[in-house]
C-alpha cells in the first residue's frame, strides 16, 4: 500500500493508506483469476484486463459484485492508458493447443503485449511483473535450470511462438529496466496446476483427470518416463505476489515452480487411484521437441523471497479433481467436458 501524509486543519499530520490500484492483464484466464482473487483478499482495486481468448467469464464470475473489482474486455495488442500502481502481465494462451493456434496472434501477445504494458508502466510510473516461463529454456541441456542457463530453444519450430515471444518478452523488460530504469519483476513459471485449468486444452495434469473421470483411456506420449514437476496454483500465486512486493533491486527472472519431479507415468496412476478410475493408461508417439526433463533450481526464490511451494501433488490434485467433478456434475459446464479432447499434446508447460 502507498502511505500518504495528510496536514490537517489543526496543523498534525496523519499518516494514511492509499489502495493500490493493480492491473492484471489475461485476468480471466487460469493463473490470472486466482491471482485477482489473492489481490482483492489483500486489500487492493483490481482491474482485470482480457480479450477471453482462453479465459473465462465463469472463472471471475464470483468476483463482479466485489467493488474494489473492474473487468475490461481489451487485447494487450493495443495500447490502454489506465492509471495503476501495479501490472501483471499474464496475457498470452498458455497450453499449446490455444498457441499453436494463431502463433503470430502468439508472438505479438507477448511481444507487442510486452511493449504495451511496458510503456504504460513507464508513462504512470508503474511497477510492472512479467510472466514467463520455463519454456524460454526451451530443450534444456541444464539439468534442474538455474535461471542463468540461458536455454535451448529452436527458434523455428512449432512452439516457438510461445517460446520466443516470452524470450524476447523478457528482453524488453530488461531493456525497459536499463534504458528506462523501470521497476521491473520476471518470473519464470514452471508447470501450475489446479481448479479453473482449462478442461479440454491439453495440458496433462488436466487430460488424465478427466480422461480418469470420464472412464477413458488415459493417453500417455512416449513411454511416460519424461519427468515434469508441478506446482499448485495457491503456491504459485503466492510467489508472484511476493516477488511483485520484494525490494525494487531484485527483479529476477526467478524460477517459480515446485522442484519436486514425477514421471508422466507416476502422476498417471496417482490420479487413477485418486478418482477411483477404472481407466486403461495407453501410449502413443511423443509430440516433435517435447522436453524431456524439466525441473526448476528455486534457490533463488528461497534466498530473496523466502519462497517455496508447501503443497503436495496429493493435496492439489484432491483439490483440483474435485474441480472437475464439479464441472461434470454441472449441466451448464458438463458437455465442455464430455466433449471428445482435442488432439492433446502433452505440454511440457502449460
Ligand atoms: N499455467 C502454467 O503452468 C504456466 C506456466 C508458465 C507460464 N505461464 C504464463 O502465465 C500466464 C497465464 O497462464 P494461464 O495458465 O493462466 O493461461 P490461460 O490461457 O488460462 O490465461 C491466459 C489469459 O490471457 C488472455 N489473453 C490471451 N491473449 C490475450 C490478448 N492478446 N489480450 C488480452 N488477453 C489475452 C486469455 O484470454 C486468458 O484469460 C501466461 O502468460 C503463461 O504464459 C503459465
């Protein structure tokens, strides 16, 4: 919270606390809601920025009544001028099958999305934190990543849209940091899972569920030995909001993800036993540069921010299942759901 100083009549002063006008962009999306959600908890005004391209209505649905809470429907490709305090930049499809959609929507959403946010933070004096990602490691040679491997990407293939446009992302705000002397924050998120995850967008934690639940086959790519690590959205949440209120000298990147690793075939049948599914698991071929291995080095979240994930996999997919039971149960929500998946690929990061 800003602290103002205001002299009054009698000639005393009186400290008093402004709110804090936050901005978050891609508000309505998975991460984005639970993070306006934690903001509006902590006091702030809230405006949530999205063009509902994979966001949702429903997923912020219980917050329009809240006053302290504004939606505007907008593309971060367009400049806006807002007066904030703060921006978190999460506009960008997160799931392959939503970026491989349109992949130079993709790269400007990050790119000219970057640039927007960034001048708009430069013109209000704004504090401004990127989402990025794990995937600007691309491939990694590097095994758990520290933040300063500086990657293996290729830059031609079929998720460099999202890969590049995050990488170069990251290059404006270290610009803007450099030229512009912006207060600027860049995590890199690992693999998050949890309630409001897109049903049908191929992420893995999501397709077993449902796969699970629905009593289908549970599609596994490769022979499920490639590892990923997951982190439970509260967790991740929590990491973004402290990393957006550390001094202004540490603005990163720094690795937000849970370090704990599991083989796609382990979480397979963690979640069949969990939701009592009677499923088969099969395996098909494994998608063209799918990673395999990623895992995050949080030391440095852990040093600077004193930060790191508490949830066990049990506990969040407990929680995360009953989310899905609860879109299935649900008739507005259900055919969603029974809707035959996408041809799913197996993110590597959602
Ligand atoms: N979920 C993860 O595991 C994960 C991992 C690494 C990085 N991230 C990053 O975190 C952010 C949020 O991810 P998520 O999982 O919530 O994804 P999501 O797809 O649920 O949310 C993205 C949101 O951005 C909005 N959006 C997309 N393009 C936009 C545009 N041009 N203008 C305005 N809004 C736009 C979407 O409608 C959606 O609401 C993304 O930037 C993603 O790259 C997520």
């Amino acid at each position: 919270m800003n602290e103002i100083t205001i002299l009054k009549a009698s000639g005393k002063t009186k400290n008093m606390h402004l709110q804090q006008r936050i901005l978050v962009t891609g508000g309505s999306g998975f991460l984005g809601s639970h993070l306006c959600e934690r903001l509006l908890s902590q006091g702030a005004e809230v405006i949530c920025l999205d063009n509902f391209f994979t966001g949702s209505r429903r997923n912020i649905e219980h917050l329009l009544d809240n006053k302290r809470f504004e939606l505007i429907r907008h593309d971060v490709t367009f400049p806006i001028y807002l007066e904030i305090d703060q921006i978190y930049n999460l506009a960008c499809p997160a799931s392959p099958i939503h970026y491989q959609h349109d992949p130079v929507q993709t790269t400007k959403t990050s790119v000219h999305g970057a640039i927007n946010m960034l001048g708009l933070a430069k013109r209000v004096k704004a504090k401004i934190l990127q989402a990025s990602t794990s995937e600007v490691y691309g491939d990694p040679t590097v095994h758990p990543q520290t933040e300063d491997y500086w990657g293996h990407v290729n830059p031609i293939g079929s998720r460099s849209c999202y890969d590049e446009g995050k990488r170069c992302a990251e290059t404006l705000f270290f610009d803007y940091w450099r030229q512009h002397k912006l207060r600027i924050k860049v995590a890199r998120i690992f693999n998050t899972y949890g309630p409001r995850m897109h049903p049908n967008d191929g992420r893995v934690v999501s397709n077993f569920i449902i796969q699970a639940l629905l009593g289908r086959d549970v599609t596994i790519y490769g022979d499920g030995s490639q590892t990923r690590s997951f982190c439970y959205v509260d967790d991740l949440i929590d990491g973004l909001v402290r990393l957006m209120g550390s001094p202004d000298s540490i603005i990163g990147p720094i690795n937000i993800g849970n370090p704990v690793e599991f083989s796609m075939l382990e979480l397979a049948k963690v979640i069949l036993d969990m939701s009592h599914s009677r499923s088969r698991i099969v395996h098909r071929p494994l998608p063209q540069d799918d990673p395999r291995q990623r895992q995050p080095d949080i030391t440095k979240a852990q040093d600077l921010l004193g930060w790191e994930p508490s949830t066990a996999l049990r506990e969040g997919l407990r929680k995360t299942i009953a989310y899905f039971e609860g879109l299935l149960r649900d008739p507005h929500t259900k055919d969603l759901l029974s809707e035959s998946p996408q041809e799913m690929i197996q993110p590597s990061d959602a």
